[in-house]
C-alpha cells in the first residue's frame, strides 16, 4: 500500500475528528436561518388552504375560480425550482437566497393587500417563484458547510424535520388567524418571520460558491423551453378532471408538455451549463433516488389529500378539525427522519429505506377499509404509522441525490429532486382524484343495480339513494388506498437498487458508487 501524503493525513485526523464532536455553534446558526426560510414556504402552503373560503367570500367568486390561488403557487413552484438550482451555481447562493426571502415576504404583504381574484394570482404567482428559491439553495448551503457525511445527513434531517412542522403549524395557525383577523392575516404572518429570517441569512450564511460565473452563462434558452414544458404539464394535472382529459384544451397542454420537453433535452445537450444537467441521470443512486421518490410521493400524495375531504364531507368534520388530523402524521414523520439518518450511519440506507416504505404501504392498505364509523385516532394514528415509515427514507433519497454530483452542482442536483416530488404530488393528486369519481359513479351502479327496495314508505325512498351514495363514495375511497399502498409498494421495490455511496462530494473528493 502506498504511502499517504502528509496533508491528506491531516485531512483524515481532521474528518475523525468532526465526526466525533457536534455542530459549532455557527453551524447551528445556519441551520436555523435556513430553517426559518423553509417553514415560511411551507407553511403558505397549508396555511392559506383554510382562509380560501373566507376569500370566496370576499371576492364573490366561485370554488373552481378559487382553485386557481392553489394552482398559480403550484404553476409558479414547479416552473421556477430547477432554474434557481442552476441560478444559484452561476452568480451566487447567498445572494440569490435573500433576494427569496425578500422577496416572499413582499409578494405576501402584496397577497394580503388583494384586492380581486386577478390581482390575488399575480401575488401568488410571485410567492411562488421566491419560494421555489429556498430548496434547492438550502440544500445546496447544508451541502458546502458540513462537508462530513454523517453530519451533513444529521443537517438534512434537521431541516428537513421543518418540513412536518410546517403541517402542524398551518392548521394551528391558519384557523384562529382567519377567524379573528381575516384571511388577510394568513399572508401578513409571513412578514415579521421573514424580517428574521433575512437578519440571520445576512449575519451567519456565507458565499459556497468560489467562482462566479456570471448570469451571461445562464440557460435561457433550456429555461424557456423547461418551464414552458412542466407549466402545461401541471396546469393540464390540475385543470384536467374539470376540464375533460379529452377535452381540447387537454390536449393541447398534453402536446405542448411533450414538445417543448423533447425541444428542451436537445437543447441541453448541446448547451455548456445547462439548466439540468443530463449526465446526473447517468449515475445509479441520482436516477434511483428520483425514481423511489417520485413513484412514492405519487402514493403519498394522492391517497393523503383526499383524508382532509373525506373528514369533512362523509364525517362532517370542520375544516380546522379536519387540519388537526395532520399532526400525528407530522410528528411520525419527525419521528422517522431522525431515526432514518442514524440507521443510515451504520447500515446501508436501501434496506431500511425500502422496509420503511413497506412498511407504509401495510398502513396504507388498513385506510382501504375506511368506514363512516372511523373516530379521530383510527385515523390519525394510522397517518402516523404511515408517515413514520416514510419518513425514513427522507433524509437517505435526498443525501443519495445530491453526494453523488459536483459539489458545484448540488443545487442543480437537489432541484431536481424537488421538481420530482412536487410533479409527483401534481401527478398523484390528479390520477387519485379521477380513480375516486370514476370509482364512486361504478360502485354506485353496482349499488343500485344489486338492491332491491323492500319499501313503499316516500321518508324511506327519499333517504334510501343518500345512503347508497354514501356506500359508494367510502367504497370508492378504499379503492383510492388501495391504488395508493401500490404505488408506494413500487418506490419501496425500487429502492432496493439504490447504491451504497462510499464517499461524499466535498470538493476534493470523487464520485464512488459501488453497488
């Protein structure tokens, strides 16, 4: 074996000896700073859900006028993510990172001083395309301060941990906040958090990128043709089922999607910095870790956006009480992303992520059997044995992700990795949504085409087609579950094929995959 040389020698004494103390106290630092960024973002997402019917209200507007608010966060959200990602690389991460919280707090005092639904869409659009900042830049910062493995998983964890905080604060928050301020409030909490938020990005989180390049090698050109791609892809995954899947305008978002998507991979294979970098897609762990992420989310997603509806329309829960149900699922989250970062430490992270999502999708399959009967806790319990074996696998898939690129590359890496989430939350949402109107219209002919009414009672008769559409819709929502276990099922299969990564990417080191 050869001799090491001296420095790398120092090197090792000085990595043993990071793994055998905590955080310093700047490291803390930064950690909360990016903390706070993310909660905001996180926590608009939940919180303004509760104030829409009190925006309804006021704007005189109809539910499906309404569904737009959501629609321009998610539009704006999934168009904006991968450019910040390369964005940051090219002119700088801290700046950029303030200019996203700066601007989120704006546009929020901008949302809450609406005025109509259009104006109310303008502001939205604007949040969401400060907010996409945060994630793949977050990840990014977490990336260049702990350059040592086990605590760059522990970081992850933390922040990542935000993430369940968000779910329980916005149902806390948002209900008193609209009943005793307005709506208007929801936006306007957003605003002393970012004041913090800002001081703290400004005082502890330094410049990661050595080298600025310069918005003049940026990927425009790509951007356009992205952004065009994924913005007809998720307004025809959230329009659809109201407009037709076959309806025109469907298919025009259909060919407009895949056109500009074919029109975007030539393009970056031939750009010098492409807004995505294809090559990633070559590495094992990176595309596996996409794939589990993305089939599982889809699971996620789709079979968890309907509890709060069914709470509210077949158990006549109020939609605050209907929120609350969210909080045990965000604690098992917590719960197992911790535990998922020290099991990744000692075991290889595809076994325990995988058994994790098993685990969820025995869980699952329990919500198939969903009754009228179901109290609170058989609910809320079940969520949180779900989103504790799910949780598993958060901080190991996005540690798998981003250590195997570039350092330079991390934000890119990691907006990757949330444009797949949130497209799998969109894709989710839109496929389990059309899985329970179809199925509700089957079981309720099945219904009605094996009952025999033994009744001439006009109470009885009148009361009678209620009860069968009731049947049918609980019936159609264990089948949603069902379809939902599967899915997860898949990312858990899936991840069985995940790499071990032998190294990080601290900027002296190369990639090592060994599978």
């Amino acid at each position: 074996m050869a001799r090491k040389k001296k420095g790398n020698n120092k090197a090792e004494v000085k990595e043993v000896a990071t793994q055998n103390k905590g955080f310093t106290s700047h490291q803390w630092a930064v950690i909360w700073t990016l903390m706070i960024s993310s909660f905001l973002g996180r926590l608009d997402g939940t919180i303004v859900s509760l104030a829409t019917p009190k925006i309804i209200t006021d704007f005189g507007i109809t539910v499906t006028e309404a569904s737009y608010i959501t629609t321009a966060y998610v539009l704006g959200n999934a168009v904006f993510v991968p450019v910040f990602g390369k964005l940051g690389d090219l002119i700088g991460r801290k700046p950029l990172y303030l200019f996203g919280i700066i601007g989120f707090v704006i546009s929020s005092m901008l949302a809450g001083l609406s005025w109509n639904l259009s104006s109310m869409l303008v502001f939205r659009v604007l949040q969401a395309i400060t907010v996409s900042i945060d994630y793949p830049i977050a990840l990014s910062i977490i990336a260049f301060e702990f350059t040592d493995r086990r605590q760059r998983l522990q970081a992850q964890a933390i922040w990542s941990s935000i993430f369940a905080a968000a779910i329980v604060f916005g149902p806390l928050l948002g209900g008193p906040l609209t009943d005793n301020f307005g709506w208007r409030s929801v936006f306007y909490v957003n605003v002393p958090l970012g004041a913090i938020g800002t001081f703290l990005a400004m005082r502890f989180i330094t410049e990661p990128v050595a080298q600025i390049k310069g918005i003049k090698h940026f990927d425009w050109l790509g951007s356009i043709f992205l952004g065009i791609s994924l913005g007809a892809m998720v307004l025809v995954l959230d329009q659809g089922q109201t407009w037709g899947w076959s309806d025109i305008r469907s298919i025009l978002c259909y060919i407009v999607a895949v056109g500009t998507l074919i029109s975007f991979i030539f393009i970056e294979q031939r750009e010098k910095e492409p807004v995505v970098d294809l090559d990633f897609f070559k590495i094992p762990a990176f595309t596996i870790a996409n794939i589990s992420s993305f089939i599982s989310m889809m699971g996620l997603f789709g079979g968890i956006f309907l509890i709060p509806i069914f709470a509210q329309n077949v158990l006549g829960y109020s939609v605050t009480k209907s929120a609350y149900l969210f909080i045990p699922m965000a604690v098992g989250i917590m719960m197992g992303a911790q535990i998922g970062v020290r099991l990744a430490q000692k075991i290889s992270p595809r076994y325990f992520v995988a058994l994790g999502m098993f685990w969820g999708t025995f869980i699952l399959y329990t919500f198939s059997g969903i009754d009228v009967l179901w109290g609170f806790w058989d609910i809320g319990l079940r969520l949180a044995l779900f989103a504790f074996g799910v949780g598993l696998g958060f901080g190991p898939l996005t540690q798998a992700a981003v250590s195997t690129v570039p350092i330079q590359e991390v934000g890119v890496a990691s907006s990757v990795l949330a444009l797949s989430r949130n497209l799998a939350g969109a894709f989710g949402t839109a496929i389990f949504a059309t899985i329970l109107s179809n199925s509700t219209t089957a079981r309720l002919i099945e219904i009605q085409n094996n009952s025999v009414i033994n009744t001439t009672n006009p109470t009885l008769l009148k009361v009678i087609p209620g009860l069968m559409e009731v049947k049918a819709t609980i019936l159609a929502y264990g089948s949603v579950f069902t379809w939902a276990a599967v899915f997860v099922c898949l990312g858990g299969i899936v991840t069985l094929f995940l790499p071990d990564i032998k190294h990080t990417n601290t900027p002296q080191e190369a990639r090592h995959i060994d599978m």
